[in-house]
C-alpha cells in the first residue's frame, strides 16, 4: 500500500529545500535568531510555502507547514526522529520524563503510563474537576460585587488544585501553591530562553541566573519528593496518579519505578498539567467575552444539557457547542505554539532532504492557519468543528496536542477538565474584557515556554505570554 511519503516523493530526486539565501559565513544567523516571533513565522510560510531551509554554521533548520509532512515526520516515520536539542534544554526541570526521554525506555514509561489515562480512570475524576471548580466560585461569589478581578490568576490554582487532587488524593497545601507560583514564572522563563539560544555556552557556569534557577528546582524537588516519600512510608493504596505510578510494572520486566523515575514523572504531570489548561481556560474565557454571541450558544446548551446541575463525566461528550468552542480556542491559541525534532537517519520529506542531526520544526500555531485548510484563519468559529460536518482537513492540519506516538498522554484528561469548567463558569458568569485602550490592542502575544495568563500592561488591555509546556510524552 502506497504511503503519503511515498505519494509526495514519487519521480523525484531529493531537493535542497528553499529558504532565505543568508550571509556569507554567517548564513541564516539572523533569520534563525527570529524565528521565535510569530509573525516572522507566519511570513516565513507564505514567502517560502510549506517547508523552508535555513543554515548557520554546523546547524540546519527546516520548518514544515505541509500536514503530509507532518505526518511523516510525528508518525509515518517518528522513529527517525527525537525530541532532540531544544527539548534537552528542559531536562534540568523534568528530568527523563515521558515529555523530554527517547527510544526504547520512553517506550517502555508511555506503557508503564497510559492505564492512568483510560477512559474509566478519568471519568473518575470528573468528581474531582467539578468539586474544585464549585470551591473556586464559591470564593469568587464571597467577592464584592462588580470588582474586576484576574480569572487567569484564579484558574492556575485550581488546575495545579485539580492536578493535585487528581496525582496525590488531596489538595496542594497553600505553602506549596505560594512556592509554585513563586519559582514557575523564573523557570519557564529561563528554560524558553534557554531553548531559543542556539547556542548557549553559559548554561553551566555559576551565573546568578543558573544558581536561581538551580535553587528553584530544588524547592520544586522537594514537593515532590516529598510527596512520594509520604505516599511510600503510609503504605496506602489510594486510586490517584501516583497511585498507578507507584504500582506500576513493566510488562516485560516487571519492574516498577524508583524515585527518580517517579520524581521526573509527577514533576511533568504536575507542572504541564496544571499550566496548558489554566492558560486555554484563560484565552478562552477572553475570546467569549470578545465574541458574546457565541457564549449565548454555549450558555444556551449548558441550560438544555444540565438543567441548573452540576456536569458529569457523561455530560462532557453531551456537551458539542462547548467542546468546539474549546477546539477553535485550541486553534487559535495552542498549547505549544512550535514544538520540534531532530532525524537520526538522512530522510526525505515531501522530496526534499533532511540530513541527519538537523533541526525540524513544526508550529501548530502556524499549521492552524494555513488558508488551504482554514477559511478565515484568524477568526474566531467554532462551527469548524461541528462533528456533523465532514470538513475534509488532513488529520494534521490540527495538533494542538501533537501527533503520532508522542501526542500528549493528558489530552484527555485536560479537554474533560476544560469542558467541565467551562460548563459551570456558563451557569453562573459573563465576562468581559473592557474597553479598548487609545492606540492600545486587546492581546500581545509573546512565543515563551508556557504563557502566563493575561495581565495588565500599559497601552495594552491584555498581555500574554503565549506559548506552552504540554506533555508530548
């Protein structure tokens, strides 16, 4: 059977892809110093269509903006290719984690792993999601009345609270919450500069940065050892995360994990799980308030779908108009605006080659608004999603989550949560952005590791860092 690899190379000869032709010994120095900008990626794409080259010194970058492409790359042939250099630039935080490991002990996490995503282990924690989300409006009914207040800020706690619950049975105490909140924005920060450096020598010297951060994890490291520590000394068998990571054991070898192994598991699902939602939650409820007509539907379906009830597992498949409007907020606004990997082999991708130990990069905030498959691609409609309509989009026009092997393990676990809470903001609130600031705009997007939600910024409605940690493991 005739692959999509092998439609697109049929009759050709490996080409060198186009791209920008650069300086003399410096070549795409300064083109790859930015293309960590949104609109330089997007003008990257409808100069040189859907893949393009650039070269500086030993390192070569392709981008692909072809869903055939991508499909090779993350699945047809994702074997060949590894997380790779930038990625690495996380392992101080997350260790060998299901997000940042390869090969065969990734292979052997992603089993050990998944029975802690089936659908009957989330549906389990629907309960969970819906008795946070009450607590969270309970304290903002307390509230006074016509106040404006941050709802970005408030979504983080109550994912990390969520995640909490969800991984260790129990709330995070508000000593922990006050650390998380304190050490993340430094560390995402320094990881995202870490990452976009293409080369970075001082990573290892003793800089007031390097020993902040040092410091940083090692607070983080104690939550979480000491998490595991406490679950190990009780002896309790509770039906959490850690739980089935504690009880896990290799099919083939019937080994469990150590403590490592478990730190740098729970370190990814405590962290990647409680960022990506509360911020999707945040752009969301942004998106509503810029676009009233379309949450009067999804207000209008939660009252016909739940009639003044709180939402179950159940009623989160029930519930179309909201999951589409999340789908299109995860469009526009993606977890990981551009995420890559790196070939092993020589390959050849869509009839170009790509030389081993090169750079790929794919945008999912780019690939959601390529014109060949998005109409309008900067407007806002959910209706794109409508499961009753047979939109004909390559399967990897879309990957908010990722794709193949590698998609993100929690992406179920984060749409549930997402539609749960949506569902009960919908019962009680209407939101709204306020006036437009003179010369000012509504959102400025900022590409960084994991965006920060939506703060005030002079001239500025809203600020935020866009881009996220997401686990691809």
């Amino acid at each position: 059977m005739q692959t999509t690899q092998d439609r697109l190379q049929v009759n050709r000869t490996p080409r060198r892809a186009p791209g920008p032709k650069g300086l003399p010994i410096l070549g795409n120095f300064f083109e790859m110093r930015h293309i960590s900008s949104l609109e330089n990626m997007l003008a990257l794409r409808e100069e040189y269509g859907d893949i393009l080259r650039m070269d500086t010194g030993p390192f070569t970058v392709h981008i692909i903006n072809d869903p055939d492409m991508v499909q090779h790359v993350l699945q047809d042939n994702n074997r060949n290719y590894v997380k790779g250099y930038a990625l690495s630039k996380s392992e101080n935080l997350l260790g060998k984690g299901l997000l940042t490991n390869e090969g065969e002990a990734w292979r052997s996490q992603r089993r050990l792993i998944q029975p802690a995503f089936h659908r009957q282990v989330l549906d389990n924690f629907a309960r969970v999601m819906t008795d946070s989300t009450a607590e969270m409006l309970a304290d903002w009914a307390a509230r006074p009345a016509g106040q404006p207040f941050n709802v970005s800020t408030d979504f983080l706690g109550l994912t990390l609270e969520i995640v909490g619950r969800t991984l260790y049975s129990t709330s995070v105490n508000e000593a922990d919450k006050r650390t998380v909140g304190r050490v993340m924005p430094f560390i995402l920060e320094e990881t995202n500069r870490r990452i976009s450096n293409i080369i970075d020598i001082g990573e290892k010297l003793p800089t007031a940065a390097n020993r902040q951060l040092k410091r940083y994890i090692a607070e983080l490291d104690a939550i979480v050892y000491g998490m595991i520590e406490q679950r190990r000394h009780s002896g309790e068998q509770l039906p959490d995360l850690l739980g089935m990571l504690l009880g896990a054991q290799d099919e083939d070898t019937g080994e469990g994990m150590n403590d490592k192994q478990l730190r740098d598991e729970v370190m990814t699902l405590f962290l990647a799980g409680h960022e990506t939602t509360a911020n999707n939650l945040s752009w969301t409820i942004y998106l509503l308030a810029e676009h009233p007509e379309v949450y009067a539907k999804v207000k209008a379906e939660v009252d016909q779908v739940l009639g003044g009830r709180t939402p179950s597992a159940d009623d989160y498949r029930g519930l179309t108009y909201t999951r589409m409007v999340l789908d299109e907020s995860l469009r526009l606004l993606p977890p990981a605006w551009a995420f890559g990997r790196e070939p092993l082999e020589d390959d050849i991708v869509g009839g170009y080659s790509m030389p081993a130990g090169s750079s790929v990069i794919i945008s999912p905030y780019v690939m959601h608004r390529h014109p060949d498959y998005w109409p309008e691609p900067e407007a806002f409609k959910p209706e794109r999603f409508d499961p009753s309509v047979d939109s004909k989009r390559p399967k990897y026009a879309y990957l908010p989550f990722g794709g193949g092997p590698r998609q993100c393990i929690g992406n179920s676990f984060a749409q549930m949560e997402a539609v749960l809470v949506l569902a009960m903001l919908a019962q009680r609130y209407d939101f709204h952005t306020g006036p437009r600031p003179p010369g000012g705009t509504r959102a400025d997007l900022h590409p960084a590791l994991a965006r920060r939600g939506l703060d005030p910024h002079p001239g500025t409605l809203i600020k935020a860092r866009f881009g996220g940690l997401f686990l691809a493991g």
